[in-house]
C-alpha cells in the first residue's frame, strides 16, 4: 500500500500529513521559521519516523503554501486555496464553501461536490484581516494563544476597535489595558473585529452552505463563534484545523500517483 | 507631542515648548503652557486668546477656541511658505495632505485608519532593525541600491525586512526602501487631490532626510521643509489666536470674557 504526503509551508506554521489509502496516518505542525527548506525536511524526518519509513519511503509528496518552493522532495506543487478546498471536501464531502484563517491571511472559499474551487476571495494586504491581529494581542495581553478563545468567551462587553489597523489596534489594546479593561473584553473585542473582516469577504463571494472553518484561526472557539454569530450559520470545524490545507494536498498526491 | 507657541501681537514667536502627550500625560496639556510662559517670562493673564488644536483639543480647558489640526496646519505653512499650495503632515500616527489657498484649505485628503504611510510605520521597523528611528534617514542616504519592500501592511513589511536582512540585504538599502514605501503611499494619497508646488511638508517624519528625498523622487519637484517641522500646528493656532483677538477688539468686544486658569483636563475625549 502506497504512502502519500502533503506538506503545507505557511508564513507562520508548516504542517505536513502522512496517508495511506485508508486514510490519515499521521500529521505534524511546526513552526516555519526563516528557513523553510530545513523546516520542509524536518517535517518529512517526523512523518517518515512515525510510520517507520526509509528518508525515501514516500511514494508522494505534494507541496503547497507560501513556501511550497522550498520543498525540494515534493512530485508537485499546488495552490494552497486548491489544496484547502480539497482537504474540506474529504473532512466534510457535504460542505461547500470554508473559511480559512491563516496567519497572514483569510480566503473565503466556494466548493463544489468534488472538491474543487467555484470561487475564492482572499485578504492578504493587511494584518488586521488575519490570525496575526490575534497573536499580537495575546502579545499586550501577556496571554497564551490557547487561552484566547476561552478566555473572549467569557467577556460580556467586549471593546468596539476605533481602528482597522493591527498596529495602532495593538495601542489602542495597551490603552484599554491601562484604563482597567478586562483582558476578555479586549480578546473579545479582537474576535469581533476580524470576525467582521470575514463577515465582509464572505459576502464578497457568496457563502454556500454548509460552511467550514480551518486555518490556525479555528482553533480560536471565540473566533468561531462570533463568525457564526455575524453570518448567522452553524460552521463545521474539523478537529484538527490547521492541517486540512495539508491534508488536501495529500489527497493530491494519491491523485497524481494514480495518474502516473 | 503636546507643543505649545506664544507670540506677540505682531506674530512674533515669544517662546515654544514641546513636552509629551501620552495616555498619562494627555490632561497636562497645562504643565507644557506654564513652561512655556516661564520661558517668555509671561503671566497668564497677560495672554490675550488661546487656541487649541490637534487630536486632544478638548483636553485643553483653558482655551478660548478650538480649530482643527488640518486649519492651524494650513495657517501655520503659509505663514512660512507664502507660495505654499500643497502641505503635506506626516505625523506619528497619521498623514495629511491639504491643499491650501492663501491660507486656508481648500481640500484634503488623510490616512488615520492604517499605519502604513505614517511614522509609526518608520517606528515599528525601526525596533525590528534595531536601528533608532532618528538614524533612519542618515542611514538610507548611504543606499547605492533600495530595495522594494512588497508590503503594504506594517505588520507583513517588518517581517519581510528582517527577512531580507537575514538573507544579507544591507541595512541601508533595506532602509531606503522602506522610505521609499512610506513616500509612495503618502503621495498616492496626495494625487487624490492634484499637487501643485510649492510643495510643504511637516510633521516628525518631515526631520528624516530620506523621506524628504524618497517624496521629492516620487513627486518629482522640491519638497520645502520647515526648520522646526513639528510645531506649524501650534505657529497656525498663535496666528489664528491673534487673528481672531484682533476680530473682537474691532467689534469692541472684550476677549476673552471669563478669567482663564491653568487647569489640568478633568476629561477625555
């Protein structure tokens, strides 16, 4: 039986996933770092050592992300949107549009029944529209990026941003911070505004439903929660969030083997 | 920066003190005012009308009127540059393009909804690099070759940069790039209006001598720089102060009409 691999080189993470063909043997996330040739080859030593493989043992890679060049072992190379579409369709064969939120930035995508794309938008140009907004206020707020979503869940009054910018969003949070307002109110505040950002590029491509949510976002309950509250929708959120790009692109592997 | 000017009844500038804003200090707007009157050995009382202007005008409860930033900046260039047509202000964390008829604006144009395009921009790299950001403009002068930061985003262009510094672009270069993206995308918002020269540009990023090169190479005329850059809002404020105390005189009016004490503010806004 042959043994298939996606790796997925984000701006923040990499994350790669092993399968075979009855399905997914093993997966894993590490940051990107500033070299993502090692950090490529680092995430296939993981994999092939969990399944017990030779270096070589692979019968097919397939690379996607930003840094999807650098994966010199890889058969092939694909868009990262195509791969999450993909990877949607083999977690939810019902879903037909999701939403991932990356580390540097959301793409609202539209699916059809076998997995391919219908129609994309993504929000690339600015921090705010992106997990990164998150992460530098659990910066100010000196709190775990685990801890965000638990902890905005807890908020009653979260704070309105008078800014769409992450950098001046950043003071206006150390302000807030200095006049006494709770760290929930704040993480709260952050979910809200880029839940809204999302809210925009949904529209922008027409949400189908049912509607995924992946991406490292996902893992933000807080995030999800207010997204579905401004769309008005129940999402799907798969278990493993961040690795369903990853896993897309292994679905492509096994595609492109039988091709051959 | 909360900066305050006092002149005489002919526009004389008497003293000019500059003193911090910050969330502790935005209600002391009072402190800078009384350094400044010690510095023209001035009391209170002498001081016939007090304009406040800027983001914390109302922080200011000894003032007898309140103008906008974008009418004292206005007021202020002119009375520097008389040809002025085009001012332009590149605050810390905005940037306005106003242009002016004899003094008065006309139209404008600003960003203070993104950082890209302001001096926080230069700020936020500048800690990245680890550079001061009062050294950014010596260091991109010695620049043979920028390079092109592709960002917009202030958060993706510093860390891009440290990416092209860990790849072995030298600093310099890296520096006049970023000058380079602040010029463009302060002068794509300055088209929105069309620039006519004389061409003035203020505000702290105005003392970066990079900038003002990076904005004349992409307005492609000179760039007229004020010798203090930081306080044409304040000059402005003097001179509309004096303006409008010399209106009421006229009237037969006295002004100001309640006796004014330096308090701090007792609010925000």
């Amino acid at each position: 039986m042959a043994w298939y691999c996606g790796i997925d080189i984000g701006s923040v993470y990499s994350k790669g996933v092993l399968a075979r063909d009855t399905g997914l043997f093993a997966f894993h996330v590490m940051l990107s770092g500033a070299n993502h040739r090692a950090t490529a080859e680092a995430v296939r030593q993981e994999l092939v050592t969990r399944a017990d493989l030779a270096r070589d043992g692979i019968d097919a890679t397939v690379a996607t992300g930003i840094g999807a060049a650098n994966v010199h072992f890889a058969n092939h190379k694909m868009s990262d949107i195509v791969c999450t579409a993909r990877g949607t369709i083999d977690i939810f064969p019902s879903a037909r549009a999701v939403i991932d939120v990356a580390g540097q930035s959301t793409k609202v995508i539209r699916i059809d029944e076998q997995g391919l794309v219908v129609d994309f938008a993504v929000s690339e140009r600015c921090a705010a529209g992106s997990g990164q907004f998150v992460e530098a206020i659990a910066n100010v707020l000196r709190i775990d990026l685990a801890d965000f979503g638990p902890l905005s869940l807890k908020s009653k009054k979260p704070i309105v941003f008078s800014t769409g910018c992450a950098v001046f969003g950043e003071s206006e949070a150390v302000t807030r911070v200095a006049e006494g307002v709770s760290k929930e109110d704040i993480a709260a505040g952050v979910n809200k505004a880029l839940a809204d950002k999302i809210s925009s590029l949904c529209k922008k491509v027409g949400l189908e439903l049912p509607c995924a949510i992946c991406g490292g976002g996902a893992l933000n309950t807080g995030l999800v929660r207010v997204v579905e509250q401004g769309l008005g929708v129940e999402l799907l959120v798969p278990p493993q969030p961040q690795i369903v790009t990853a896993l897309g692109a292994a679905a492509a592997a096994r595609a492109w083997l039988s091709e051959d | 920066m909360t900066k305050v000017l006092l002149t005489d009844v002919d526009g004389k500038v008497l003293s000019v003190v500059k003193g911090p804003t910050g969330p502790e200090h935005r209600r002391l707007a009072n402190e800078v005012m009384q350094r400044a009157l010690e510095q023209a050995n001035l009391q209170l009382d002498l001081v016939s009308y007090v304009v406040a202007t800027g983001y914390g005008r109302l922080n200011v409860p000894f003032a007898d009127r309140r103008i906008t930033e974008l009418t004292c900046h206005a007021r202020g260039v002119y009375s520097l540059f008389p040809h002025v047509k085009t001012a332009i202000d590149i605050g810390g964390q905005d940037a306005k393009c106003m242009k002016v008829s004899h003094g008065r604006v006309v139209n404008f144009a600003m960003n203070d909804k993104c950082a890209a395009g302001t001096g926080r921009f230069l700020e936020v790299i500048a800690v990245a690099l680890g550079v001061k950001v009062e050294d950014m403009g010596d260091i991109s002068l010695r620049s043979r070759k920028k390079v092109h930061v592709s960002n917009l985003c202030t958060v993706f262009a510093r860390q891009e940069v440290v990416a092209r510094l860990s790849e072995g672009e030298k600093l310099e270069d890296i520096v006049a790039g970023l000058h380079d993206a602040v010029a463009s995308r302060v002068v794509g918002l300055a088209r929105t209006l069309r620039i006519e020269p004389d061409v003035v540009l203020t505000g702290g990023v105005a003392k970066n001598n990079g900038i003002v090169r990076a904005m004349q190479e992409h307005l492609r005329c000179e760039v007229l720089v004020p010798e203090d850059p930081l306080i044409t809002g304040a000059l402005g404020a003097a001179i509309l102060a004096k303006d409008l105390w010399q209106e009421s005189v006229a009237r037969g009016e006295r002004a100001p009409t309640e006796l004014r004490r330096l308090k701090k503010a007792t609010f925000f806004t």
